[in-house]
C-alpha cells in the first residue's frame, strides 16, 4: 500500500485503483518496495499520457510484467491510447520503426526494456499534469480519496466488531421472539 500511495500521491489517480495494479504487479513478480513504486509510477504516466485511467493502463503494463515481454497486442493497446510505444522502444534499441516490430513479434523486448522506454520518454507525466487547473482539480478528488481510505482503513476493523455483535444481539432476539410469534400466529381469536 505504501508504494501505492506513493505512486499517485500529486497525481489525478486514487489508491484504489493504483493498490489494484499493485496487487497485480507483485503477482507478476514486481517486488514490494522501490521497484514497485517505480512500476507504478510509470503506470501512472502513461495512464496521463493515454488519457485512460489507471486501471486500464495498469491492465496492459500488468500483462507485459507478466509475461516478462512485449507483445504486438499491447503495443497496438498503447498506441491506439495515443502511446507511440514503438518508436520509444525503436529509440531505446537503436533501431528503426520496422526492426522493432520484429523484434516485438519476435518477443526479444523484455518487461525491462519496456520499463526503460516508459522512464525515458514519460516519467514525471502524472505529476506534471497537476500543475494545470483541470490537473489541480483532479488531484483534490484524488487527495480526498486517499483522505478516505486513512479514515475508512483505520475505523473498518471496528465496524466489523460491532457488526459481529449486532449480529448476535438480532440472532438472540429472534430466538425469544420466534416463540412468541408462532403462539400468536396459532392462537384463535
């Protein structure tokens, strides 16, 4: 949670969503901790890039940690989302347009790789997109949802408690008052 928080914090994007692609990340074997916060960081900028949300770029990043490379699928996803993923890979290598979709189809560009071009070419997307009004804006909704979740994580152990004992109390009563309820229900009038 603590990588979550940090990736969003100054950003339009709430924790919820950016905890969910945590979850997802370190099923894919990103570690909990710096590397995290850099995947989600990332994921965030190219959310802000993409005008997507968080959840939708976390989806396609997530597929690409998982399977530790890039497909032509997810280079087609994030270009369509207005990415130029390609050309920021070709860059990365060396190479033109046509190499690097050979080398995608051909699956030699790991998750690493990917990550690399997201640093290069747009770290820093999410955070400077707060410096505009409708940025701003976001961010305040976004700052009161993480505002929320302080207050809601902390009070919802107790409220479980006392639904757990509100339970008993209308399971007890409904054990005095069946019995009475049945003798009325068969009593003539």
């Amino acid at each position: 949670m603590e990588s979550a928080l940090d990736s969003v914090k100054g950003t339009a994007f709430g924790l919820d969503a950016a905890a969910t692609a945590a979850a997802s990340a370190v099923a894919a074997g990103i570690e909990p901790g710096e590397e995290l916060t850099r995947v989600l960081s990332l994921t965030a900028d190219a959310a802000t890039i993409m005008g997507r949300d968080f959840n939708e770029a976390g989806a396609i990043v997530n597929k690409i940690l998982a399977s530790n490379r890039v497909s032509m699928e997810e280079v087609n996803q994030l270009h369509d989302a207005g990415l130029p993923i390609l050309s920021q890979l070709a860059d990365q290598y060396g190479v033109n347009a046509q190499a690097m979709r050979e080398m995608v189809t051909q699956g030699v560009v790991d998750s690493e790789t990917f990550l690399d071009a997201l640093e290069t070419n747009i770290a820093g997307a999410a955070l400077a997109s707060g410096e505009t009004t409708r940025g701003a804006l976001a961010n305040v909704g976004a700052a009161l949802s993480r505002l929320g979740e302080s207050v809601v994580s902390s009070f919802l152990p107790l409220a479980r408690t006392a639904f757990g004992g509100l339970i008993e109390g209308i399971d007890d009563l409904e054990d005095r008052v069946k019995p009475a309820m049945e003798d009325f229900a068969n009593s003539e009038f």
